[in-house]
C-alpha cells in the first residue's frame, strides 16, 4: 500500500484519539467547576455523550452530514442511507485524495459530532433531569448537528456560494452549534437556586475543584493538537505544523488576554477566567487555523480572551446561568472565530466576511428553532428541571445513589 497514503491515515487515527480524549477534559472541566454533589451525575452525561454519539452517527449521523449532494441540489438536505458500508475505493488512496481511509473517516467525525451535546452539558449543569437531557442529546446529535455539518463539510448550500463560507475545523460548525443549543436551554431552564439574588446582583456558586478544572483545560488543548491538526485531512507536514502552531499561540494568548483584562476590571487573579480565555483562544482560532500567520492567531486568541472576560458578565446581566461559561466560550468567541477568517489571513476580504455572516447567521437560525422545538417538547412530556429539593441535595443521590469520592467525600 502507498507510503504516503498509511502515513495520512495514521496521523489521522493518531488525531481521532487525541479528539477522543477531549471528553476527558470536558469532564474534569465541568466537575471541577461545578459542586461537589453533582459530579456523578456530570460524569454519566459526558459518557453516555460519547456512547450515543458514535452510536447514532453510525445510524444515520455520517451518511446525514455527507449525503453526497447531487449537482443542482439545493445543499439543504441530504441523506444516503442509514448504516455504514464502505465504497469500493473507500480503503484505497483513491478515497478522500489519500488522505485516509473511508473507517477513519467515520471514526474521525463521529468524534466531532459528539462535541456538540458536550457543549450544552456543561451548561445545564446542576438543574436539568438527566434523562430530559439524554433525549435532548439523541435528537441534537442525531440530527441537527449533522444536517447543520453537511451545509460546509458536506458540500452543502454553504460551500456553494460564490465565496464559500470557511470552516476549518469548527468554530461555528462544531462549538456554535452547541452554542446556541446552550443559550435556548440555559433560558429554558432558568437559573440554579440562589444563583442570583432579589436585587439582580450575583452570589457566586463556585466549583469544588479548581485542579480538575485546570486539568480539563491542559487535556483540552492537548486534545485540540488532533481536533485542529486533524482537520488538515492529511499529515501534510507544513499545513499540519502551521495548524498546530497557530492553535497553541492563540490558546496562549487567549489566556493571558482573559487573565490580564479581568485583572484590569476586577484586581484579582482569577484562575477560572485564565482558564476560559485558553478555551476562548482555541474555539477563535479553529475556524481558520490554516490560514492564518502567527502574529494573527495570537491576536484573534488576545481578542477572544478579552471578548470571554466580557461575555460572562454579559451572560450573568442577563440572569442566564451557565456554571462553566460555555455559552461566552463555545458561541461568543465561535463566532468570534468564524467571522476573523474574513479580517485575517489568506481569506481575508469583504466578501469572504459577507460570507462568514451569512453562515453565523444560518447556523444562528437553525440551531435556535430546532434546539427550542427538542427543548420544548421534552419540557411539555418529561420535564427539564429537577425538583427543588434533589437540586438542593444534590444530583448524584437522587439520580444516581452514589458519590463520587465515596469515603474521601470532602466536607
């Protein structure tokens, strides 16, 4: 078999991996930002995320987001049949320009897809019925997050434009989408008990664990190495090597944005908000990390860190309650990310950001309707909310009759 062809389809697989071990570090983060009593139940979320998520792309999710749209197709729409099987060529380098195996290919974006739900876990955190969100899930990463994928990454109506909407590697397609999922939730769902007082001011309900926090974060960005290098389609060493040197300054500098600016507001160091602007810093640069020098990926990446820092307390004004910050993160500094690809880099240009809004504004549109409609009907039939006194003790003894530290529990 070509050389060449194993080493792209290696790299690959060595980037599904480090794409799958993102769940762990959504995992820490969101238990670390979150109580003590809840982090069994944040922990099944994040699982049972990654099992259906592979398990629905199979069904339907990869043939939905790929339907192979036929020439003079509207590119809304498309679907090639549930169940996978591979083309003729699909383990040949004739499939995906050599890039990859057509398996690799499904177990790559299946690793994506289920990122989405993952996004609104954290923050519904503490307050939503675990299985009102596991149905919420099913339906979200079954089928709007595909249909959303296939308007770009499957050649959909998006990237037939005139001046094709760009996405390397997610800002909008992957972190927007959970984004505004997030939003419609957040505000369906209201806040946590005594998150906000009478007089609109905040009471701060901090995490049990700033370590599991901080490293959720580190195994993000290390994850982030496959989600963005991966996304090169290839080990093309000079597109894969700017990729992932692009990625790593702007997270740096993302970071030290969000710490120095929150410095500058509040006088305190605050590591939670350093650890947000990392996460500001990757989701701006994913849009176009290949298209863009290092001195540009460092200013989206500062840009990002300060637009975080202000989008929380944003968020907070607006008494919409997100425990991990997912909402300024994942959909601000998202769209953030997909709108500086027409300011910077090779693509910058007038009609490349007319471009960019009119994607930020299509995904907007679509993921609000259908996230409200899922969200709503589960409300009407299940319920969304716990109850107020399993909310008050705490998720993991009435979900789940356990504790996560059992006899090490700190007081």
């Amino acid at each position: 078999m070509d050389g060449l062809f194993t080493a792209n389809n290696v790299w690959m697989m060595i980037c599904t991996g480090l794409v799958f071990f993102m769940h762990l570090g959504f995992s820490f983060l969101e238990i670390g930002l979150t109580r003590q009593k809840n982090t069994v139940n944040i922990l099944f979320k994040n699982v049972f995320i990654v099992c259906i998520g592979l398990l629905l792309y199979a069904l339907c999710g990869f043939n939905l987001m790929y339907p192979g749209f036929e020439e003079g197709s509207s590119g809304f729409f498309g679907f090639a049949g549930f169940g996978l099987s591979s083309p003729e060529n699909g383990m040949t380098p004739e499939y995906a320009d050599g890039g990859y195996t057509y398996w690799t290919d499904f177990l790559f974006q299946g690793m994506f897809a289920a990122t989405a739900a993952t996004i609104v876990s954290g923050a519904v955190a503490e307050r939503v019925k675990l299985s009102s969100f596991m149905v919420f899930s099913i339906f979200y990463v079954g089928l709007v997050y595909p249909i959303a994928g296939s308007w770009k990454w499957g050649g959909g109506f998006l990237d037939m434009m005139d001046t094709p909407f760009y996405d390397f590697a997610g800002s909008t397609l992957v972190h927007s989408v959970g984004g505004w999922a997030a939003l419609v939730a957040v505000y369906m769902l209201g806040p946590r008990i005594g998150k906000y007082k009478e007089d609109g001011s905040v009471s701060p309900i901090p995490g049990h664990s700033l370590p599991f926090a901080t490293a959720g974060v580190l195994i993000l960005w290390l994850g982030w190495f496959g989600f963005n290098g991966g996304s090169v389609l290839s080990a093309d060493p000079e597109l894969t090597s700017l990729t992932l040197v692009t990625t790593c300054l702007a997270a740096a500098a993302g970071g030290v944005g969000a710490f120095v600016f929150d410095l500058l507001l509040y006088k305190k160091y605050d590591l939670t908000m350093f650890l947000n602007g990392i996460l500001a810093g990757l989701v701006g640069i994913t849009a176009g990390a290949d298209q863009m020098a290092p001195l540009d990926s460092i200013l989206i990446g500062i840009i990002a860190g300060v637009l975080v820092v202000l989008a929380v307390g944003f968020v907070d004004k607006l008494k919409l309650d997100d425990p991990v910050g997912a909402i300024a993160v994942h959909l601000i500094c998202g769209i953030w990310g997909t709108l500086a690809v027409g300011i910077f880099g090779a693509l910058a240009g007038v009609d490349q950001f007319i471009s960019q809004l009119i994607g930020v504004g299509a995904y907007a549109v679509f993921c609000l309707v259908t996230a409200t409609i899922i969200l709503f009907a589960v409300k009407a039939t299940m319920g969304l909310r716990v109850t107020k006194e399993e909310e008050i003790e705490g998720l993991d003894d009435h979900e789940h009759g356990m504790n996560a530290y059992g006899d090490f529990a700190m007081k």
